[in-house]
C-alpha cells in the first residue's frame, strides 16, 4: 500500500507537518553581537542580556526568510522582493540581491553567493540555474519533479547544501548538493534508516555534519547522526524501553545544535533541553544533562508535536550556558543560564 502512494499526497503531507510549523514565527537567527527574531517584522535583542533593543527594523517590509553571511552578518528576504544584509559593527543595512517568487528557504555560501531553496530545486542567484535531484534515498517515497517544502535546511563549511525532509511515519529524505561541483553527492547511510526517520535539523562542529530526527509513530524515538565524509555513523538513539515495569517512550529528539564555547552537542525533546559534552559517551542517554524543562503551549492536531513541551523548531546555543529557542505558538526564548525569559 505504501509503495502507492502518489507525489502529490506526499507533497500534501509534508506541506501539513513542515509548513505549519513555522507559520507564526518565521524565524530566529544569532549573530556576533545580537539576538534576531522575525514575524514578519524584524527584531532585536541583545546577545548578552536578551534585552529589546529594536523593534519592527525594516519598515513596513515583511521578512519570510533569515540567514547569515561568511562574516556573521544578518541576511533576510523581504516582501519588497529584496536581499537584505544588516551589518553588525555599523549598524546598517544594504541590499544584497533582488529575487522573484517566494522561495522556501536561502543560504549563503562561503563567499557569499546566495541559493535559494525551491520547489523545483536549488537556484543559484547569480546564474539562476536551477539544481534538482529525484534520487529518493528513502525506498518509500518517489520524487518525480518537485521536492515540496523541506522541513530544515543547512549549509556547511564545505559550501554543500544539506536539505531535510519529514514524511511522518514514512521517515525522511535528505539531498546532500554541492555548490562547488554544482552536483549532488550521496551518503553511505550505513545503519541509518531514514525510511523511519523524519529529519528535523542539521548542524556540524569542526569535524562532521550531524542529522536529528524524532518520531511518534507507535511508539517515541529520536536519533543523532553524525556524518564524517557523507558517511553516517549513530552518535546516540533513543527509543522505548520497559522502567519500572512500565514501558517509557524514548526522547523525540527535535532540534539539535552544537556550542563551539565547550564542545557540547544539544537537543530539544519532548522532556526539555538536552547537553552532551563530546568527550563523553554519548550514545548513553544518561551521559546527557537536562538543562532545563520550559512550559510552552500546544494544540492538539498541531504537526510533530508530543504532548505540550514539544513544539520547538530552532535551538541556538549561544555559550556554554545560554541558548535561544523558537517555538511556534509561543515565539522566541533565550535562557541564561538561571532564567528563561520570552524574547518579545
């Protein structure tokens, strides 16, 4: 029955779990020197306090898209069709780039070339060509000329577009591209089944890519992998298991992060904020501090969510004790170690 399912309920499915869950906060970006949060209006906040120090920057212009630059520097897509960068040490603004459309996601690269991430593919704002690949690696899903909406997005050091994607109990799909060669590259896997596992987040220390992925579906897991040369490794699964004499979901592991300040992987699951030191083992989950546990809303029918605690989409760690996170019914947070204030 699985094997029948057509692109198009795919698409439809994917557009019910990856696009609502960012319709009401679009976005939350850390630079060198400060906190940026938009909905649809641009925000923000000091790095070190978490204290408001702009509102609405930009005007009447609505923002759908954040990112950054090689040096730090905010960049937004703006509904004046517009590539904006705001500089840090100047506190200006200056136009990158003009655009078409509405694209899903952007990146930059390391000299600052900007792609954009489409239905059709990956578009090169320079050239405007347009990359695209229909090579599924999960044996469940065929892709035929459109991807849909990925659910997370990453560039890596290497100035290779990394793309995620969530199908629910179908897993996940992961396109991996190239913007050296202008070529999609594929991963040896290894013992990661992304036909169980829809992809929440990408990140990388000075070493490797790394994958999450969380799933409820008969039972709540979550997985970390760690990607040296395309090949993955399992850095640390969680799954269900009898305590007590009763059966304890695992922890649905959202998104992760990596802090640079002390060498700590974090996470966000449905019991809270997760941090791993990388001199530990940690495919032990008892090797991973809870740092905190903070009380957001939820809905029910809401997409990927598991219980209340579990409607997060970006975790940033900012040191080796603070982080911000975004929710999508509460916003923005940044915690400081003691407290866990709302960034409005």
């Amino acid at each position: 029955m699985r094997k029948g399912i057509t692109v198009l309920y795919l698409f439809v499915l994917l557009a019910g779990f990856s696009l609502k869950a960012q319709t009401d906060h679009s976005g939350i970006a850390v630079t060198d020197k400060f906190i940026w949060v938009s909905t649809g209006r641009l925000h923000k906040f000091d790095k070190t306090t978490g204290e408001r120090l702009e509102k609405n920057s930009g005007s009447s212009v609505t923002y759908f898209l954040m990112t950054k630059d090689h040096k730090g520097n905010l960049v937004v897509a703006g509904s004046d069709h517009n590539i904006w960068r705001h500089i840090d040490q100047t506190n200006t603004r200056e136009v990158l780039a003009r655009f078409n459309g509405r694209p899903y996601g952007m990146v930059l690269d390391s000299r600052d070339n900007i792609y954009f991430i489409t239905d059709k593919g990956i578009e090169e704002e320079q050239t405007g060509e347009v990359y695209f690949s229909n090579v599924s690696l999960n044996n469940q899903i065929r892709i035929r000329d459109n991807w849909g909406n990925p659910y997370c997005y990453y560039i890596d050091k290497q100035d290779r577009i990394w793309l995620g994607f969530g199908y629910g109990e179908w897993g996940g799909n992961l396109f991996i591209f190239d913007t050296v060669s202008k070529t999609f590259l594929t991963p040896d896997l290894n013992d990661f089944r992304i036909a169980l596992w829809p992809i929440k987040s990408f990140f990388e220390d000075n070493d490797a890519v790394y994958a999450s992925a969380g799933l409820q579906h008969m039972m709540t897991s979550g997985i970390i992998v760690r990607f040296d040369n395309l090949k993955a490794s399992v850095l640390l699964e969680s799954r269900e298991k009898m305590k007590d004499g009763n059966m304890a979901p695992g922890e649905y592991i959202g998104p992760a992060t990596f802090s640079p300040a002390d060498s700590s992987i974090w996470f966000y699951s449905q019991h809270g904020v997760f941090k791993g030191n990388k001199n530990k083992d940690l495919s032990k989950l008892e090797n991973w501090q809870l740092i905190f546990k903070p009380k957001l809303s939820w809905q029910y029918g809401q997409p990927y969510a598991v219980g209340s605690p579990m409607n997060v989409t970006r975790l940033i760690a900012i040191d080796k004790t603070r982080f911000v996170l975004l929710s999508v019914n509460d916003g923005a947070f940044y915690y400081d170690g003691t407290q866990f204030k709302k960034l409005d």
